[in-house]
C-alpha cells in the first residue's frame, strides 16, 4: 500500500470512529475530507486537522470529539520523547515565590520548567513538556504484562493549580487588582486547562500505542451533551446544558411553528365534502375541512429541586420558561418537602445560576427536614393554588420519585391529574431503578403516565409530543 494509500485509509477509519461517537458524518463528507488531502500541506498537522474539521463537523458540540479522536488518529508523535527538551531554558529566578516543600526533588524541578513554560506562552513547548513528564511520572500499575498511564499521576505530583499566584506575580510584577488582574486570571487558567488537556491526550496516546486506537477511542470520547445523564452530569456538563437552552428552544418552537402551518387545514369534514361531491358524480373532487380550532395548552410545572435531581429540574424549567410562546402561559412551582412557587424566579433573560440562588434563597421549600416528601408537597400545592390546574392545564411533575418512605399522598396526585387536560411525569432515574429502594415510581406511574427523561434529547422529543398540532 502506497503512503497515500495508507493515509486515505486512516481516513476512512476516522471517519468510522467519528460515527461512533455519536458525530454525524455522511459519505458524501467522507469523500470531502479525502479530497482535504490534496489541498493542505500533510506536513503541517494544524491544516490536517483545519481542513478534516471543515469537512466532517458539523455542529460545534461536535467539535471535541473530533479533536479527542483525531490526536488518536493522527497523533502529534509517537513512541517515546527525549527526556529533557535541550532548548528548555531551566534557570528560573530565585526571587520568584513559587510552590516548594514537597519534599519531591524531580517534581519540584518538573514544577519549576512548568511555571516557566506557562509564562512564555509556548504551546508547541508545552506539549513536548507534556509528554516528557507523561513518559517520567506518569506510568502506574496496570495489568500485567502491559504499561498504563494516567493524568491524575501527573497532575498530582506537579499541582499545577498551585503555581496561580507565582504566575500572577510574576505577570502582574506585584501589582493587584482590577482589569489587569481579571486578564491575567483568564490568561493563566486559560494555559493551565491546555496543559490538562495536552497531558490527557498524551495518555490517551500511549494507551493507544499499547490497546489499540478503537478501543481507545470508544471509551475517551465523552458523549454529546444532550446525551449526558441528568443524574451522572458534572458540573462542566451542567454548564455546557445552560449553553443548549436556547438554541433547543429555538429549534423546537421552529419545528412546532412549522408543524402547526402545515395541519392549518383542520380534520376532513366528511359531511360536507360528500355534499360537495354530488356536482361531479359523487367523486370527491373537492375536500371540506373543519375549522381548525389553535390551542396553546397552559403548562404546570411541579418539580423536585432537591439532591443530584436538581440539575435536572432547573434545566428542564429553563427549557420550559423559553418555550413559553408556545404555551398560553407557563407556571413553575419546586419543592422539596414543600412547595412554593419559582415563575418570578425564572423569567425571561435569568441565567440559570442566578435563578438557582435566588431559588434556593427566597422559596419556602423546606417545611421539616429538607428531605424529598412528595405526598406533603402535593398537599401544599393543592391546597394553596387550587386554581392552578384546570382543563386546559398540562400538568408535568419533574423528579425521581424518592419519597423517603413517606405518605406517597395519592389521593391528591389522582384529584390533580383528574383536573387537568393532560399529566406526565419525567424521571430522570433510568427506568431499571424504578422500584428499587424508596422509589415510589411504579406506584405514581399507576396514577400519571411516567416517562423515562435521562437527557436533554429526550427531554426535546418529549416536549415536541407534548405541544399540540
């Protein structure tokens, strides 16, 4: 096979690794990321990986698992470094404050080229560094007969988040406070996550080189974010679902505004349209319709903000409060083991955080001990809106269903799903743990039909269901 041969191969099977992690890449973009090898220069790796990007991402959430894959696929280097990088400038100023008393003479020294290197700003630098101190203090214990590395090694024994005053001294020369220090936080930061990220690719490298890139390959890249768990999200993740807020919110009220224009006709009046045909014969050259009658459903949100449901719920409400154009008006009430209602608390243009805080601050959500009560909290609810659910309600209780071993109080659960046009449940818990423990979920989901809801995708599939046509 000729070198070109070879390349055009590894291409294809990137593009294979691509599709299984869940990034869209279609044939006709396979091909367009061959032909990216005529017109880039192969020696310089940053226009490979430019060019492939143009052709096979799509979606900028994509874009992570593009780059985690393609140093898996075309990786910077191979085999080992050489230790020591001769250009490296190792005299550091005395003067300078800067971690010591480790006790780790190799990891001090390691930590002094360190803090040099994020100062001088050098990427290139720093990922030969990367790989050194990866080859030098990252190898553990792993199975027999085959190495393994690890980044937490590496970032155990350097601590670079304690180099954050040393490097604001020396950027700032003493002088605190105000912009200039915002920068240069931003600056430092900025450097510390690349080098993170840089000793995370050259693990993910060796592993490689040892495993094999598929195997690898299956287990480095993290899923999309509108596929994370609700219930296993990290804070990061969180994060990244507030980014999707809006721009889901969006797609879905123009996938609605769409549906909606399309099914204007209303249903086939059958009585009319057979009139109409007796002036051709009896065919039904002309079809009558029924007027089409719009409704925007008024939408009751009940939700569970307390433990790792939280995450969820407050996204779910977020999602809820942007689409409320498609609804003829949106409530919000949170509970914990009693309820309060949060609408003032997430009105338009409130970022999730602040909506967070001023929740956790202003609502009376705690009645005894702050643990989920379900059955009290229906109660309240019940009992001090009782307009809040009528025919034209949709009523969607938000949580996990854990009560704690309390009163599920159903008799009020039935009344409030009786009262409204439509009621759902979503629990973010995978439905193989339903049951189990203090989960009540067979038990209310005899009452109200309950939904599986783990991620933001099913989350968006399941609020276009729930709008009208």
């Amino acid at each position: 096979m000729t070198a070109t041969g070879g390349l055009l191969g590894r291409v294809v099977d990137f593009a294979h690794a691509l599709r299984a992690a869940s990034v869209p890449v279609s044939v006709a973009e396979e091909i367009d990321a061959a032909r990216v090898l005529g017109a880039v220069d192969l020696t310089d790796r940053g226009q490979l990986r430019e060019g492939l990007a143009a052709a096979m991402v799509k979606r900028a959430a994509h874009r992570r698992a593009f780059d985690i894959l393609f140093d898996l696929w075309f990786p910077a280097a191979t085999g080992e470094p050489t230790v020591g990088d001769p250009d490296a400038d190792t005299d550091t100023d005395e003067d300078a404050p800067r971690p010591r008393g480790y006790g780790d003479p190799e990891a001090d020294a390691l930590r002094d080229r360190l803090r040099e290197l994020l100062l001088a700003g050098d990427e290139d630098a720093l990922r030969r560094f990367a790989r050194e101190v990866v080859a030098r203090i990252g190898q553990g214990d792993g199975q027999a007969g085959r190495q393994s590395y690890f980044t937490y090694r590496v970032l155990r024994r350097l601590s670079p988040d304690t180099l954050v005053a040393s490097l604001l001294d020396a950027l700032l020369a003493g002088e605190r406070g105000g912009l200039a220090e915002k920068v240069a936080r931003t600056t430092i930061a900025e450097r510390l996550a690349a080098f993170r990220e840089q000793v995370d690719a050259e693990v993910r490298r060796r592993v490689a080189e040892e495993r094999g890139i598929d195997q690898v390959g299956k287990h480095s890249v993290p899923p999309p974010v509108d596929q994370v768990d609700f219930l296993r999200a990290t804070r990061d993740d969180l994060a990244a679902l507030r980014r999707t807020v809006h721009p889901l919110a969006r797609r879905l009220a123009t996938r609605l505004a769409a549906r909606r224009r399309h099914g204007r006709s209303g249903r086939l009046d059958v009585r009319r349209t057979i009139r109409a045909s007796l002036a051709t014969g009896g065919v039904p050259i002309v079809t009558h319709h029924r007027p089409r009658r719009p409704h925007k459903p008024q939408l009751v949100v009940l939700t569970d903000v307390s433990g790792s449901a939280a995450g969820f719920a407050h996204f779910t409400l977020l999602l809820t409060t942007a689409l409320r154009e498609q609804f003829g008006k949106v409530r919000a009430f949170a509970f914990i083991d009693t309820t309060d209602e949060v609408t003032r608390l997430l009105g338009p243009g409130i970022e999730l955080a602040d909506g967070v805080s001023r929740m956790a601050r202003d609502a009376d959500l705690v009645w005894f001990d702050g643990h989920s009560d379900y059955g009290h909290a229906f109660e309240v609810f019940a009992e001090r809106w009782p307009d809040a659910v009528g025919p034209d309600t949709s009523l969607l209780i938000l949580g996990d269903a854990r009560n704690n071993y309390r009163s599920p109080g159903l008799p009020t659960l039935r009344r409030l799903a009786g009262e409204a046009r439509h009621a759902y449940w979503l629990n973010p818990e995978p439905r193989t743990q339903w049951g189990s423990g203090d989960s009540l979920a067979p038990v209310y989901g005899q009452v109200v039909p309950m939904v599986e809801c783990r991620n933001a995708r099913q989350l968006a599939a399941f609020v276009e269901e729930l709008l009208p046509d």
